[in-house]
C-alpha cells in the first residue's frame, strides 16, 4: 500500500487529448547545415510519443533543444500555457535519459539515483525516500550498493531512468536508450518501458531509428527527414496511410512501382504499369495530375493475395502476372518474390522484384508462373516520380 501510494503521485489525471507540450517553429542551423526546419508539434499529456528517423535526421537535436542541452535559433516551447524555450534546463520539469546512461563509474547505484537530488539540495531523508522509490518503480530493490560496473546493461538501463524519474518530472525525454542492448534484453526492456509510462501516466518522448521499437512503444509518432517533420500519426495509421514516399519506403516493408497516370477521378487515380498493365491507387497527396506522367506507388507485401490456378479474382482488384524467384520459410508466413518480366521498378534495372507474405508459400514453387492481386483500397499513389 505504501509503494502504491506513492506511485500516485505520479499520475496525471487530466483528459488523454490535452496538449502541454508546443514547439513552435523551431529551427537549428550547425554552420551552413540545416539542422531543424520550422517544426511544430503539439504532444498530449501522459502520452507516448516518439521521434522517428535515420540518423541526422534532427531527432536527438530537437530533443536537447527541449530539455535545454541545445538552444534553438528560433522558434517556441510552451510546457502547460508557460514558454520555456528560455528558461535554464534546471527550471524545465523534464528529465532524461541518454543512450550511454551516463553512469558515474565511481559511484553507487543509490548515489547515481541521488546525485540529481543532492545538487538540487534536497534534505537527506527525502532522498532516501525518494530513491527508495524509483529503485522500487524499476525493479532494483536491493541494488543499492552496487556500483555500475557489476550491472547488466539492462540494469544499468533501469538506473539511468530510475535517476531521471527521482526528480519527478512531469515528462520524460529518452534519447534512443535501449540502443546498446542486445535483441533480446531490448525487447524486454521495451515491455517494461511502455508498462512503467502507462502505470506513472508520464508523457514520454522517445527517439529511436527503429521502425518496430517506435511501432511498439507510441501512441504517436512523428517521422523525421533531414530536420523535417514527414509525418506525425499513430502507428496504424503510419503504416496504412503513409504520407509520403518517404514514409512508405522508412516504416515497414513494401513494394515500389514505377507507372504512369492515365486519369483520375476523385481521390482515384488510373495507372498503367508496363506497355499493357492497367492498375488504380488512391491518391495520396491530393495533388496528383490527370496528364500522362511517371509517378510512383506502393502496396504492402501482405497485402499481395497469390491466386492459385483455379482461383477467381476478385472484381475490381489490381492484378499482376509474374514467376517465383525465391520463396523464403519465415516461421509464421512465407516471402514469395516474384518478377514482374517487361517492367521496372524505377529502382533498378531489369525487372520488378515483388514481394508478398503469405501462409501460403509453401505451395509455391521457384519457377512457377503465379497471379497476385490487390486492393486499390491498399494501392497508394504518390504525386511525382522523384526519388
């Protein structure tokens, strides 16, 4: 009861869908590079939100911006209807966590947790409350003497973010912490990680590279490209609706064609694919020109039904013909890859490579000659034929 208690203390009970957290505009230049470009996020309370993309795509820059490590050119931060892009870091309610940890060697796993506490002045007993109790939240009980190099990377994990959580903060901002794990701990870590924000109700933001972790982890996600926001959405709707071809080609597997636009009506566009292949997309961008011009459009491989010789096609659907380069035993599915003879991808020469997931593959055979369909409903087209 008492553990319980103060983990209360935690919890923020406004509505899910309340914002207090604004960037506005923010920009960064390092030198002559662009670093961050007019940003703008809005993240709710007690939510989960990731900053996903490659590397230097800005996500770690944004983040020291927001706890204050880095100074934005220009642009705002605004934390419950109060700027703080120009307060210290210190008067900021957020802490973090980094992908090192930042462990001081020579120093206790509980004076790691404290050595915040003691800077800001806290009083002794306090502190041992305290600690007591974040070491408790993240399962270190116990640990209290040993010091970081007896630590499994997993603990020492739970020691960083035990130490940001001693201060109680109202957000926590994680820059790619699981990183250095190995698969197996990382997926763990994962679990515990959503488990602890859901039971503290903290607002999270985490930055990773990893499509799957950020999937895994997010209520939403804001997918990031050469310091620009690409997209900002939930996981779902990231992976079915991508908004750009970058976010198609980023975040889960898919299949890339090269066609041209024959018309349009609608959010439907017709497409040709090769001298006779006539296929129809949803219009992604909504700015998709009715002339005759290359474009280009996507369609996930578990999307892609393989249509056995007596089998019918459904009416309506994209249908393409093609023989079985490989077939690839995957445990729970199968992936099929095809080639699509006379046609090109846009991607490379000779022609295109397509690949489908299916628990059918198994009766499939390299060499076959096979028919694949597909929705338009999951068939995206993209405004352009730009890389």
């Amino acid at each position: 009861m008492h553990n319980r208690n103060k983990t209360r203390n935690y919890a923020l009970n406004v509505p899910n869908d309340a914002s207090n957290l604004e960037i506005r505009n923010i920009q960064k230049h390092f030198d002559s590079q662009i670093a961050l470009s007019n940003i703008d996020l809005d993240i709710r309370r007690g939510e989960f939100f990731s900053l996903l993309g490659p590397s230097g795509c800005g996500k770690s820059t944004l983040l020291r911006i927001l706890a204050g490590l880095e100074s934005g050119d220009s642009g705002e931060i605004w934390w419950n209807g109060r700027r703080i892009d120009q307060s210290p870091a210190r008067e900021r309610p957020f802490n973090m966590v980094f992908q090192k940890y930042a462990l001081f060697p020579h120093l206790s796993v509980f004076d790691n947790i404290a050595f915040g506490l003691c800077l800001k002045g806290v009083a002794a007993r306090e502190i041992r409350v305290r600690v007591d109790e974040v070491m408790a939240l993240v399962n270190l009980a116990g640990f209290s003497k040993r010091m970081p190099e007896t630590l499994s990377g997993g603990q020492q994990q739970r020691v960083a973010l035990a130490r940001a959580l001693a201060n109680r903060p109202e957000c926590v901002l994680l820059d790619e912490p699981l990183a250095a794990l190995d698969q197996k701990l990382r997926e763990h870590m994962q679990t515990e990680l959503r488990l602890l924000q859901r039971r503290l109700g903290l607002t999270f933001i985490f930055v990773t590279h990893d499509q799957e972790e950020a999937m895994l982890l997010s209520d939403r996600i804001a997918v990031m490209n050469a310091g620009r926001i690409e997209q900002v959405s939930t996981p779902r709707e990231l992976y079915e609706a991508p908004q750009s071809v970058f976010c198609a080609r980023f975040v889960g597997r898919r299949n890339e064609f090269l066609g041209r636009i024959q018309g349009r009506d609608g959010d439907w566009v017709a497409l040709s694919f090769g001298d006779q292949v006539r296929l129809r997309g949803r219009s992604v961008t909504g700015e998709v020109n009715t002339e005759d011009r290359e474009t280009r459009f996507f369609v996930r491989p578990e999307r892609l039904r393989i249509l056995t010789s007596n089998a019918n096609p459904n009416q309506g659907w994209n249908l393409l013909a093609g023989e079985v380069v490989q077939v690839v035993f995957r445990g729970n599915y199968s992936e099929v890859v095809f080639a699509v003879a006379g046609h090109s991808s846009g991607t490379a020469s000779g022609p295109t490579l397509l690949r489908a997931f299916t628990d059918e593959g198994a009766t499939v055979q390299v060499g076959e000659q096979v028919r694949v369909e597909f929705s338009p409903h999951e068939t995206h087209v993209f405004s352009g034929a730009e890389e």
